[in-house]
C-alpha cells in the first residue's frame, strides 16, 4: 500500500472519530413531558414576551418570569421573586455572538413544576435514578447541591431550587 493511501485512511479515520465526538457532546437531553413554558435550548426568535414580567438586570440577555408569577419591589425598587416562580433566561445561542435567541437557563423554585418526574419534592436518591434514566450523568453522588450533566446541559437540583442550564459559546470574547 502506497503511504499516501495509508495517510487519507488515517485522516479519514481521524475525521470521522472527530465527527463522532461532536455529535455525542451536542447531543440535546429527551423532551420530558413537563409544565414548563419552554425547554432548555428552545428558540425563542418568534416569540412574544409582552405578556411575560420581566426581571430587569441581567446584562447579555433578558429574564422573564413564568406565567403567572409577579415579583415583588422593595423600597429601592430592587425586584423581590415570588416564593414560588420560575424564570427564564434568554440570550444568544449557540453562541453569544449569535443572532438566534433561546432559553438558555430555567431556574425553577416552584415545587408543583415537574420535567423527567422531577420536582422540588424529588429526593436526592429519585432525582439521580431519573436524571440518569435520561442519559444525564451525576457528577458527585455525595455532593449537595446534585449536578447532572448531558454534553453541554446541565441539571442542578437542591431542596430550594432547580436550575437548568445550557453552555453558550463565547468565540469573539464578548464581555458583558
């Protein structure tokens, strides 16, 4: 055999292992039977948030506060959460130089918001057993808060609060 040959199989080789990588680490987690509004990574580019009460503060994006759920102002203004809420973070993605917009975090403090069968109410044991029934990985079995991780998708679960997230990319080095 020709070396030239032997060099295109194992670039070809290289390449299609490369291609298998980044197919594994992009992959999205399942659409779970939930109530929430939307899911993590869902494109937001056509929709109208009139009707959702925006949490001011966030530079690089914008968070909306879920239906329903009406923040509260102290006596500098400064937004108080409700007890119970969800908020939804929305900024470029994939990458922050983007033009396209998504959910990129849903922080959830409401127990009755379910996605996988996991709510607040979930025990640790429940939520590790039905994240990795999903494909997630737990990163520390012993570890509170519980993270599990999916590729680029993240899953924090306390008895306080929930937080969904997705990496955003950074390629121009933007700084908010």
């Amino acid at each position: 055999m020709k070396k030239s040959t032997k060099i295109l199989i194992l670039v070809s080789a290289l390449v299609v292992v490369l291609i298998g990588i980044l197919v594994f680490v992009n992959r999205k987690p399942n659409l779970p039977v939930t109530n929430l509004e939307f899911w993590i990574g869902e494109n937001v580019d056509d929709f109208d948030f009139s009707g959702y009460q925006e949490k001011y503060g966030l530079f690089g994006g914008r968070e909306y506060y879920g239906t329903g759920y009406v923040p509260t102002f102290d006596e500098d203004g400064m937004t108080i959460d409700p007890e119970h809420c969800v908020i939804y973070t929305v900024t470029a993605f994939p990458d922050y130089s983007s033009p396209k917009k998504a959910v990129t975090s849903i922080y959830i403090t409401d127990p009755s918001v379910e996605f996988y069968g996991i709510s607040l109410n979930s025990s640790h044991k429940e939520f590790d057993k039905l994240m990795k029934k999903q494909g997630f990985k737990i990163t520390d079995t012993s570890a509170i808060p519980r993270t599990a991780k999916h590729g680029k998708y993240t899953v924090t679960f306390t008895q306080k609060y929930i937080r969904i997230s997705v990496d955003v990319s950074n390629l121009l080095g933007i700084q908010f």
